[in-house]
C-alpha cells in the first residue's frame, strides 16, 4: 500500500457567509506558507508561516499548520481524554461513559443522511481544489446518501462503495464492489491491501476512507497499524 491520508492541504481556503466572500490565500514570501482561517469574536485571519508549524505539519502528514504552542495543547488534551478513555466499567456501559471524541478539526461537516448511514469528514474544502481524488466508502446497505453528498461538494472524486451484499451506485456517483473487509486470510475476506492493489490504485493516495461495517472494523485497524 503506497500511502493513506485522508485529507490534504490546499493553497487556498475559500470562505463564504451571508454578509460577504472572501479569498483567503497564501502572503507573497520567499518562505512556503499555510493559510490558517480562525473564527472568533473578531472574525480575523491569521498567515502562519510554514517555519512556524513545523511541528504539526510532520506530525499530521502534512494536513495541520497550527502554531507549536497550540498543537502541543490538542496533543496533551488527546492525551487527557485518551488516559479518560481507558477507564475499565460494565461492558454494556462502557463505550458511552469512555469512549468520547478525544480530536477534533476546525470545519467538521456532515455528509449524507442525519443519524445513520452519513458521516462526518474533516475538512472537507481542503480537497475541493485537488484535480482529482480517491475515496473508499466501506459498508452501504443499499444507502447511498454519503457518495451522494461527496459528489456533490467534491465532483472530481473517485468513489468506491463496498458491501457484502449487491446493490447499485447511483448513475455517475461511485462504483459499487461486492466485498467483505477483513484480514483477506480466509478466502471469503479481502484485505484493504487486496482491493488498492486490484483496483491498482497502488501509486494513489486515498484521500478519505469510510468504514461502517457493524464492528468488523477492527481488522481494519490491525492492517494499517502495521504499515
């Protein structure tokens, strides 16, 4: 598997509201920089100069530009949050009293239905302005309401929908594939090695990776913590 980020980082980030657009872009200078909108009571905007994230930006693939300052204070509340979520309790109880958000991104937005079957994506106008991009959407149960958004705010992306059963993408949205996720070990799984390298989509970045697949997620997790 070449490489996975699920998000990437644009040059420009286009901001809209009802009072008034605005083009917020790289400051001419020698040295590379990244564009950081901030929202607050003041409204303003805020060019970090890319020597001064440097941290973040090894740290996030390349994704984050946020002053060392701050990104060492989003790790020491994952970290805060994380040791919170390790707390042993009554199995039915335990992922409702554990396990909460311990990360978060400026510019969340929802894709697809309300409650089950859409997402949340992060970030999503950093990859608006790519020439081309790849998703892999895993679980669908005939649902199609999460490549339908995706379409629509990212119309240059491939989409790929996988699910064990059959169903039918809708016209010029994704392209269906009857799968199951998992090690790829047993003959009636595939790997998510098996599928980049079938599709060969080796040299391509999957720039977001759903998976909804009713728990069968965790050997999922195996394979990428290996990479």
């Amino acid at each position: 598997m070449e490489s996975l980020r699920v998000f990437a980082i644009n040059d420009i980030i286009h901001r809209n509201d009802n009072t008034h657009q605005q083009n917020v872009s790289l400051s001419p200078s020698t040295q590379p920089s990244f564009t950081v909108l901030l929202e607050n009571h003041r409204n303003k905007t805020l060019s970090i100069p890319s020597d001064d994230c440097q941290l973040s930006l090894r740290e996030s693939d390349q994704f984050f530009c946020e002053y060392d300052v701050d990104w060492e204070r989003r790790k020491k509340l994952y970290h805060l949050q994380h040791g919170r979520n390790r707390v042993s309790d009554a199995r039915f109880l335990f992922f409702q009293n554990n396990w909460e958000p311990n990360f978060s991104c400026e510019f969340e937005r929802r894709l697809g239905n309300i409650g089950d079957g859409g997402k949340w994506v992060c970030d999503v106008h950093h990859i608006q302005s790519k020439p081309t991009c790849l998703i892999y959407s895993f679980g669908s149960n005939g649902d199609f309401s999460f490549e339908n958004a995706i379409k629509s705010v990212l119309p240059k992306c491939e989409i790929h929908t996988f699910d064990m059963g059959v169903y039918h993408c809708p016209p010029n949205v994704c392209t269906f594939h009857q799968a199951k996720l998992g090690d790829g070990l047993d003959g009636t799984t595939k790997s998510l090695e098996m599928i980049i390298n079938q599709l060969n989509h080796t040299q391509r970045e999957i720039d977001i990776l759903k998976v909804d697949i009713e728990g069968a997620e965790f050997s999922l997790f195996f394979e990428l913590f290996k990479k």
